[in-house]
C-alpha cells in the first residue's frame, strides 16, 4: 500500500492521472479473494450412493487443484465445522471450502468443467434434500487476501457463519450464493452471463 500512497500524493505524475487511477484499483482489487464454502447432509439411507459420492468427491477435489482460477483448498483434516442452521432430520455433514481469483474461475468450474457438470446430475440422490429443494447450500463472500493467512479452520468457520446469515438474511454482498452473485466492488452481478459466458 506504500506505492498506493505515493500515487495519491502525486508521486512525480501529478494526482489521480489515469495511469495512477488504474494502478490504485487494481492494487485494491486484487487484494480480495473469493470464498466458497459448500454444506450438503449425505443420506444414512444408501451405503452405495455415499460410496459414490466419495468416489467423486475425492475425484473433483483432485480436478479443482488444475484450475488456475484456484488459489486454495482449506479442508483440515478431521475438522468437523459448525452445522448450519438448516433443518434436516437425518445424514451427514459434508463440506468444501476453497478460494478462488474471481467470479468466472469460479463458474467455469462449476458449469464448464464436464467431471463438475456429471456431479451435479448423479449426486443429488445422494444427499438429504434441504428446505429450498436443493441437494446442496453454497455460500460465497469477498475477502482482504492477508484475512486467513495460515489457518484454515477460521476460513471454515467463517464460511458457517456467512452461511448462516445467508439463510436467515438472504443474498447481499456480505454472503451470496451463486444464483444471486456479487460482484468485489458489491454490485449484483449478472448469473445467466457468468454461467454461459464464464
């Protein structure tokens, strides 16, 4: 930030030249990070399906390491995070949580990538179907890059929390899912574009 403020004061090319201007925003946008925290309750009631719900899960989770829109995996291991607060009556919490450069890196895996697009028509049997007839709640919210510099299970924890004021608030730029996206500067961004486009 020490550049920034030179470019403020002047810095030998006078105030907020377009140069300047550019280099600000670019500085202070791509200071934030993307959070994606994803929950799902895996049905008690097919040994089979949850098998093959691992067998893909492990199998995306190796995918996603190839997309250069990633930036991290926070998954501790054994760490079990707080259950949202979403009722249902039965199955186990899953989770993942990953961070990602922008909006369209994020869609791009999710609607582009064809081992994502195949979770997403096999995998719904597998899990306990939530209040808003979905197989899984996703949360995403903008981050300063230095927020969760090392430890992983306070971005985990975050992600539940957002979660939860998702469901009982709605999408805002604080926590949003991925029908109703913001963009950084907090601006609703447009789904059928980034869907179709990303």
């Amino acid at each position: 930030m020490v550049g920034t403020c030179r470019r403020l004061m002047g810095g030998g090319r006078g105030v907020f030249g377009l140069a300047a201007i550019l280099d600000i925003w670019e500085e202070l946008v791509m200071g934030y990070r993307l959070g994606v925290y994803t929950v799902g309750f895996i049905s008690e009631q097919s040994p089979l399906l949850a098998n093959h719900h691992q067998f893909i899960r492990e199998t995306l989770l190796a995918k996603v390491q190839e997309e250069s829109g990633l930036l991290r995996v926070a998954m501790p291991a054994g760490y079990r995070p707080t259950t949202p607060d979403i009722p249902v009556e039965s199955g186990f919490l899953t989770y993942t949580m990953t961070v990602w450069r922008d909006l369209e890196s994020v869609f791009h895996f999710t609607y582009k990538t064809h081992l994502h697009r195949r979770a997403m028509r096999e995998l719904p049997d597998a899990y306990e179907k939530m209040p808003n007839g979905r197989a899984v709640y996703d949360v995403l919210w903008w981050f300063d890059d230095d927020a969760y510099p090392d430890d992983e299970r306070a971005i985990v924890d975050e992600g539940a929390r957002r979660m939860d004021y998702l469901i009982q608030e709605g999408p805002s730029p604080y926590a949003f899912d991925m029908k109703h996206p913001y963009d950084v500067h907090g601006l609703q961004a447009d789904f059928r574009k980034l869907r179709d486009y990303a």
